[in-house]
C-alpha cells in the first residue's frame, strides 16, 4: 500500500501494491473543462473569466485554482530516476493553511531580491542528477492539493475550503499518451488523456500542453527563451509578464525538463519585471521554506513558489489574496485561494503504475 499521502517520501523508499481508494467529491464550479477527455482540453478561471482576455492554452495534466492560475518550479535531489522531496531540517510549527475555508500568514517581500534567490535555486538545479527514463516508461507525478473557492447555490453565494487530497498524473514523453486520477475532477479510476484533440487532431506539444520530449527541444539561454514566451503567448492573460511568469511555472508544475532546461527556467524568471522573494511560504503538507513570487494587481493575489530554505530544493505553491477582496468580498486577505506540494516524480512502466 502506498503510505499516508501527508507525509513527504524519502528517496530510498518505494511501494508496491494497488492504488489506494479514492473518494470521488462534488466538482467545484470552474475545475477542468475536459474536452472529450482528451490531451488538449483548455481550462478557465471560474469568476474572473469574464473580465479576462482568452485564456491561454492550457497543459491538461495541471491543475488550476478556481480563480487564478497559480504555478510551480522545480529543484531538487533526483535519485534512480525518482525526484522525492522531504522536509530539510528541523521543521518550524505546522502552519499550513487550515481550516474549512483555507487562511494563513501573509509573508514580508523584498522587491529586490529575487535575482539573487533564483541564481541561487537555479545553481542547485543544475547540479541534480537528470531524470533516467527507459523507452516506453511515463513520467508519474503525485501531487497534494487543496484550494478555496466560492460556491453559489439557488443565488447564495458562500466561501468553501476544498480539502487536501492527492493527485497522480501519467504522461508519455511525447505527450500522446496520458492519465489522470483526481477526486473531484475524475472517478476512482481516472481518465484517458490520449487521442485527437476538439478538432480531431493529433495534438502536438506546445508552451501550454508541453510534453517531456517538447521541453528537451526548448532554449537554454535565459534572453532566448524569454524572447520566446513573450512571442508565444502574446495577447493572452491581463498582462505578458504575469502569463509569462506562469507559463514558466506551467511548464515545471506537471512535467520533468532536464537540470539545464530547469536552470534556465528560473534564470528567465529572474528577468520578468515584478518577481520577488518572500521570506516565508508553508506549502499544502506544512513545509515551511521561502518563496519566489509575483503579484497580480488585477485579482490582489499573489502566486508562490515554495522552496527550501537550506537545500534550495522545490516544495511546492501556492496563490494567496493578499489585497482588497475578491469581487463579492468573499475572499479576503489571508485567504490561500490554492495550494499544492509536489511529493514524488519517477519514470514509471504504465499507467496506474506507482514507484
């Protein structure tokens, strides 16, 4: 049996067995619009949609908060083709966010300090060991989640916490062949994310849908890759450097790019103008670090990537209000509109396979 999805695994431990129950919930408004279950489904913010210009494409094996994309990165110790992340240290309080609708402590920034942090995240990052896959395997990810969200019934409108639960996603190195097992968005079994996309097309990897094969292609150079995202993602989201900051986010959040890709990721991070570092983030299991991050001025919410503070190594996300309320004042500073822990990467032989 797989151990308690709370607790962090430790690299040299791995499991056998059938994949625990999973108990199917109520899908909150605005989670993922599949369509046709397939790869290329796009997925939109629930409230601000209106007020939004188009979304961008979307990676369908990433989740999203209800309100606000939030993002991911990754660094950390790889071993045996298994990336498994566990606290550093000694652990301060547990402070994660809690409770029926999620809160938590909003962290002091320094505006200019980001630069120096991501040098230093993205020097950690390359010197990992790269991922060892086999031809055929697929790269599983299990996650640990839990979002606040408003949820209106016969025109009453009231905030609602989404309990912590665990997320496992597969997907080929090409990106053609998938699954995904989510309580609230898909049943105890999960779905097939292979075949045609909406148009009945075979879809191909892109800045929003990227595969493992697509991000080996990309540019390493920080300018290049920069240049690149802008171009790319024009015209979608309120702002290019916020689409741009989530991007990055989005292509690390559910896939396994090379330490150089990942290096560079942050280092193209570090140029988009209004990222800074926060002195203290608690991920969805409780682990405490320091975060990179970026503001919204449009929702008053901040997106988070958690890292530790010792061993620089990626923790997790999370988007926070932390100005003015949401637009029926429902959500207000504090409130942790997403949060999410990274807990296991590996090369796996199938589907529903686990390490």
């Amino acid at each position: 049996m797989n151990p308690d999805p709370n607790q962090p695994r430790t690299a040299n431990r791995y499991e056998t067995g059938d994949l625990p129950a999973i108990e199917e919930h109520e899908l909150p408004p605005g989670r993922h619009q599949f369509h046709k279950e397939r790869l290329m489904n796009r997925i939109h913010d629930d409230r601000l949609a209106a007020a939004a210009a188009p979304p961008a494409p979307r990676n369908p094996f990433l989740r999203k908060a209800i309100l606000l994309p939030a993002a991911a990165v990754l660094a950390g110790a790889l071993a045996v083709g298994v990336l498994a992340l566990t606290p550093g240290g000694v652990q301060a309080p547990d402070d994660r966010a809690s409770g029926p609708v999620l809160t938590t402590s909003i962290g002091t920034v320094d505006a200019h300090g980001a630069p120096r942090l991501l040098d230093r995240i993205s020097l950690a990052a390359a010197g990992t060991d790269a991922p060892d896959g086999r031809t055929g395997q697929y790269v599983y990810i299990e996650s640990r989640i839990a979002n606040t969200y408003v949820k209106t019934v016969n025109g009453e409108s009231s905030l609602v916490g989404r309990p912590l639960h665990t997320r496992q996603s597969w997907k080929s190195p090409d990106g053609l062949k998938g699954w995904l097992i989510e309580p609230g968005t898909t049943g105890p079994e999960g779905i097939t994310l292979e075949g045609p996309d909406e148009n009945g097309d075979v879809p191909k990897p892109h800045l929003g849908a990227p595969s493992y094969d697509y991000l080996a292609a990309l540019p390493t150079d920080p300018d290049a890759l920069l240049d690149k995202i802008y171009r790319e993602t024009e015209g979608q989201g309120r702002n290019k450097d916020q689409q741009a900051f989530t991007t990055i986010g989005d292509l690390l959040v559910e896939s396994w790019p090379s330490p150089r890709l990942t290096a560079a990721l942050y280092r193209t991070a570090a140029k988009i103008p209004g990222v800074v570092t926060v002195d203290s983030a608690t991920d969805a299991v409780g682990r405490k670090g320091v975060a990179v991050a970026r503001f919204d001025a449009t929702s008053g919410q901040r997106t988070e990537w958690i890292f530790d503070s010792k061993t620089l190594a990626f923790l997790g996300e999370r988007t926070v209000q932390v100005e003015g309320t949401s637009d029926d004042g429902l959500i207000k500073p504090g409130t942790v509109v997403y949060t999410h822990a990274i807990m296991v990467r590996a090369f796996v032989d199938g589907v529903k396979v686990t390490p």
